[in-house]
C-alpha cells in the first residue's frame, strides 16, 4: 500500500503452434505486461502486425470520441466471444460486421460537431445582436456608407471618457448607453477617413464591433431573430441524431470492445519473437502471480514451455509500477496520477494524500450546507461519467460538511442561525464554534474575539505547513533509503530534514501562531535568547546548513577529486532549501485566506438579505433570491479554487519534497469480458 508491489521481469518461451492459444489466454487472465522491444530485433513479427496494431488503436480512439459526444462512460460488453484460426482474418471480419454502424456513426457525429461549432458561434453572435436587437432599422447601409459611415460596438464603461474626447477630437458623433454596470453600447458615426482612425483606437481598448454578418439581415431586430430561430432549430436536429445514436448504443459497444479485444492481442504479438518453432515474449508479472503464469503455460501447452525469471528487478526507469491500495483510498491515486505515476522504489503517496487533501479541502471550504450541495454534485452528475471522481467529491463534501459544521457555516450564517448550529458549541461551554472565524465574530457581535479567531485560522494553517513539510522531508530519506541512494540520503534528504523539522517544530508542536512565531523569531534573529527549546532549534538549522554546505565536498574527496563545481552545487542546495522555506510554510496561509474568503463572501450576502428584508415583503423575496444565487455562485466558484489551491499544497509544497512521479503504470493485456476461441486448423 505504501510502496509498489513487487515486479519480476520474464521471459517466455513457447512453441509457435501453441502461440495463439498462450496469448489468447494471458489477454483474458490480465497479469502479463508486455515489455516492447526497445529497437527492431531480427526475427521480430511486429511488422506483420503493428499495421493491424494501429487500426484497431485508431478505432478504439474514434469509438471513444463517439462515447464522449454522447456523454457515455466507455464500457466492455460482457459476454463475447471470437472465434479465431487466423488473426488478420478474424479482425477483418469482426469490422466488416460493423463497417456500417462505423460509418453511420461516423457520419452523424461528424455533423454534430460542425453543428456544436455553429451553435457556438451563432451564440456568439447573439449575444452581440443582444444590446441591439431593438432598432428596425438595416444599418449595414449605414456600416458600409462611403462617405459616412457607422460603427457599433459594445464596451468596457472604462471607454466613456475615451470616446467622448475622440468625438470631440476627430468631430465625430458618438451615443453612449449603459447596458450594464460593467458594458456600454457605443454608436459612432462620421466620415470614412476619420472613422478608421477613431475605430482602430477604440479597438485597441477594448472595443468590440457589432456588424451582422452578410447572410443575416441588416436589421438587428431581424437579424437577432434569425440568428435565435437558426439555433433553435439545429439544436432540435442535434437532439434528433442524438437519439438516433443512442438508439445503437449496445452495437458500439459490441464493436467497441471487439477493436479493444484485437487493440490487446495485437500489442502482445507486435511485441513478440520467433524463431522457426518457438515464439519469445519478454514482460512483468507481479511477483505473487508467477504460480499462476505457470499454471496457465502448462495447461495451454501441455508443459512445453520456457519460463525464465531475471528476478524482481527494480530501481530501473523502464520496470513499470504496480501500485495495490484498498478499495476505499483507491480513487485518491486519480490526483498522484495527475502529477505522474509513482516510481517502483518510492513511497506511493496515496494513504497520505487521502487523509491531508479532504482535510486541506475541507479547512478552505467549512461549510454545512455547500459540502451536502457538492455530495449531490457528486451523486447527480458525476457518478455516471466518472465513478472515481464521483467517489473523491462525495468524500471532499463529507469532510467540508464537518468543518462546516465546526465553523458554525450553513448556507453561511442566516440558515446556520435558523437550525441553532452555533448554539450547539454554547451548549457545550464554548464562546465560538471550534473552526469559527472573524467573519463569526462579525456576525454575532463579538469584536473582541476578532484578532483571536483570526489567530486560531493563522495557528491551524501553521500547523498544517510544518506537518505536511516535515512528512514531505521524512518521506524523501525514506525513499532515498529504499533506492539505496546514500548519497543523496547523507548529502541532501537527511540535512533537510533535520531543517525543515527544526524550522517548523515550533507551530508543529505548540498549535500556536504567536508562541510558535515567537519561539522561532527567538532562534533566528536573537540566536536563541535563552529560550532553550529555541537554542536546540538554531543549533539543529545551522547543523543542517552546515552538513548541506560540506557533503558535496566531503563527497567528491571520498570519490579522489574534488572541484569548485561541488561547493557550488552544495551553496545552491543551501539557498533552494532557504528559499524553499520561506516560500513553502507561508503558502499554506492559504488555507486561511480561503476559508476567510468563503466566509466573507457569505457575510456578504447575507448583508444583502438582510438589506432587502427590511423592504417590506417584496424585498423579503428579492433577498432571499439573491442569497441563494449567492451560495450557488459561492459553491461553484469557492469549491474550484479550494480544490485547485489543495491540489498546488500537494503538488508543489508537499511532493517536491520526496515524489518523483516518473513511473510508468504496470498495464498488463486485459480483455477480461471477451473469451477468445482458437480454432485449430489442420
């Protein structure tokens, strides 16, 4: 679970008229990792193949996009068989079955594209028409005009000042109207030359020109209904090919999985060897299934075969990684992959990162009822695209559901109010919710408790930073060790780790900002000042900094030379810890600023209920739309950034300091659901 599963490298030898029958079987038993010749070797019959080998790959890939424009989940079809005595004849024959459902679908999703690029486009346009498709007059006449012309367009309301000093500047005539806050719409007429000029200007800041295009009419008003019916009418004929392609859903899946079928069959051969009666395949099995290969070499070969173990091999870049983890963190390993797949001789990251990411999510997103929106988010769209990510928000929802929960936050600080959340920690002699932060504070009357609340924020991402920081530092000696790397173990992992554990002990161990900070700023700036717990941490910087400056050297002497190169790559490692430092632990104050954002925001709106509240009835429903648009708004909006500022703590704060991601995944030939019949002929 922690590290890789153990990898033996093999070579199997098996008479050719026994091939088919071994091949077919290791394809359906999914334990064999085909190992591809790294040149073309003499006696190779990838080339009788690879052509076969791409053909089936490319139809997998086409089926997919197939899959992806109808928002289905690809899928095997259970259940199939193909019966084979020739493999070329056996794959020709299963796509000439379904020659006709390729083209059809082919054809179709085709046109569906062409159809979602028009609609985007028209849309584009629409939206332009919008802020003009009340005049009934064709102004192309006047867009084109020879000696006078006119342009519109909308703006940025930035632009106000600017068009009116070119107006007066060039003698133009300009209209300017508000469409919004943020927009105006722009008219500006004049002579030809001098609207070259004013146009080009305006462009350059932000203007943007509304001109029908020539096959719609010239009046806006027109224009925009056309342009409206037009895409109206090509998203019902989407909708028809769409449902005329779900119709045969079932056939692509058959066809999908014959080519995925060959796709597997045909990776094995084209990474196969002869000889005039013997075939040679070279891959990996996991250690614990050498039994099993065995067996199934015997009993499809009545025992004649060749089976030679080059040993569980590991620490070379090309040995893929087969990586066992129990059901319930499985799914975590989709974010590691994000970042690359793990080496076979380092920690695998996965039992980590299932506990610190909900929980680095969570800290940034503590709110009750966000955390049950994102479980149906979760449930209702992503459980059928994707069940693992599904899985990931269903778990990141629970944990933000418990922070909320902590924080006081329900739908922010109205409804929490409404269901006596907060008067759950009363009950139990608190004056504030655990994980409460200023904005509660804020809300309920409590200034003095501001600063305290926002050092209790500033204490937990402290502490955060020197636990995540000082695993990160311990795993890399770790992984060091298990690549019997010495070096870099004695020179580097060991040192750093020493600092960043002596650096972040203080916030690690007291769970105070201020004490931590005062017992650290003791140790650096007033070299210890006679605090002995930051005395022992200032000897244990400079005894880290120290080692880093002089292991390089040491080295280099040990290995009989010794060069200004090495003190300068040790001075380097000095000032990229150093740096490392200082950039990583207040990066993870982060998790406060998000959490203080969130709240805020809520704060916010709630402010704007209440505003309206106090209207009368009228306004009593006025706010409560606008405060649920604001939680739907803050949900989607917080939800992406807590997830993408915890995936930035993983991946740059925390794996650079152990996890290298260079692996290659252990896919071995697997088409668990088809049986493959081999045909003997005489």
């Amino acid at each position: 679970m922690l590290t890789a599963r153990r990898l033996e490298e093999v070579i199997v030898v098996v008479p050719k008229r026994k091939y088919d029958a071994v091949i077919a079987r290791l394809a359906t038993e999914g334990i064999f990792h085909v190992e591809e010749p790294t040149r073309d070797i003499s006696g190779s019959i990838s080339s009788k193949f690879k052509s076969l080998y791409i053909q089936a790959s490319e139809r997998v890939s086409r089926v997919h996009s197939y899959f992806s424009i109808l928002r289905v989940e690809p899928s095997l079809e259970p259940g199939l068989n193909i019966e084979v005595s020739d493999w070329v004849e056996a794959f020709n024959r299963s796509y000439e079955l379904y020659r006709e459902l390729d083209k059809f679908f082919e054809v179709r999703v085709s046109r569906l594209s062409e159809m979602e690029s028009k609609i985007q486009e028209l849309n584009r346009i629409k939206s332009l028409l919008e802020a003009i498709k009340g005049i009934d007059v064709d102004i192309r006449v006047a867009i084109e005009g020879l000696r006078l012309q006119l342009a519109l367009g909308v703006g940025p309301a930035s632009l106000e000042s600017d068009v009116e000093h070119l107006a007066k500047t060039y003698g133009v005539i300009a209209s300017i109207e508000k469409l919004s806050k943020d927009t105006l719409l722009i008219g500006i007429a004049g002579r030809q030359d001098v609207m070259r000029v004013v146009v080009t200007t305006l462009l350059r800041k932000g203007f943007t020109l509304i001109i029908p295009p020539r096959e719609l009419p010239g009046k806006p008003s027109e224009a925009y209904k056309t342009v409206t019916l037009e895409i109206e009418n090509l998203l019902r004929e989407a909708e028809r090919i769409r449902e005329s392609l779900l119709s045969r859903i079932g056939e692509l899946r058959r066809f999908y999985t014959y080519m995925y079928a060959f796709r597997e069959i045909f990776k094995i051969i084209t990474s196969t060897l002869e000889t005039n009666t013997m075939t040679i395949l070279r891959g990996y099995i996991d250690i614990n299934d050498k039994r099993r290969l065995e067996r199934i070499l015997g009993e499809e070969t009545n025992g004649s075969y060749l089976l030679v173990s080059l040993k569980a091999l590991r620490g070379e870049a090309r040995i893929p990684t087969k990586v066992s983890l129990p059901r319930i963190i499985q799914p975590f390993h989709n974010i590691v992959r994000l970042y690359g797949e793990p080496s076979p001789e380092e920690i695998v990251p996965t039992l980590f990162l299932a506990i610190t990411f909900p929980l680095s999510f969570a800290l940034m997103f503590p709110d009750l009822g966000h955390g049950l929106l994102l479980i149906l988010f979760a449930y209702i769209y992503l459980r059928k695209r994707s069940p693992d990510w599904s899985y990931i928000f269903t778990i990141l929802g629970f944990a933000a559901m418990l922070t909320g929960i902590m924080a006081g936050e329900f739908f922010g600080p109205i409804p929490a109010e409404l269901i006596h959340l907060p008067a759950i920690w009363s009950t139990l002699g608190l004056s504030t919710p655990p994980l409460a932060l200023p904005t509660y504070a804020v809300e309920h009357g409590l200034e003095e408790l501001i600063g305290e609340l926002l050092y209790r924020a500033v204490s937990i991402s402290l502490w955060m930073a020197a636990f995540m920081l000082t695993l990160g530092s311990l795993l890399g000696v770790i992984n060091s060790y298990m690549k019997s790397d010495f070096e870099d173990l004695l020179s580097t992992r060991l040192p750093k780790l020493i600092f960043f554990a002596s650096v972040t002990s203080p916030f690690l161990l007291t769970f105070d900002a201020r004490r931590g900070g005062s017992i650290l700023g003791k140790a650096i700036l007033e070299l210890g000042g006679g605090d002995i717990f930051a005395t022992i941490i200032l000897i244990l910087i400079v005894i880290s900094l120290l080692w880093m400056l002089s292991a390089e050297p040491i080295i280099s002497i040990l290995h009989g030379h010794f060069s200004l190169s090495s003190f300068a790559k040790s001075l380097m490692e000095v000032y990229e810890t150093i740096l490392m430092a200082t950039g990583n632990i207040p990066s993870f104050l982060r998790i406060m600023a998000l959490a203080m954002a969130h709240s805020s925001v809520m704060l916010s709106f709630a402010f704007i209920f209440e505003m309206f509240a106090s209207l009368g009835v009228a306004g009593l429903i006025i706010g409560i739309i606008a405060y649920i648009i604001g939680n739907l708004i803050v949900v989607a909006l917080e939800g992406i950034l807590a997830f993408a500022h915890s995936l930035r703590l993983h991946f740059y704060e925390w794996f650079s300091k152990f996890y290298t991601g260079t692996g290659i995944p252990f896919t071995p030939i697997s088409i668990p659901e088809v049986k493959v019949i081999i045909i003997r002929t005489t």
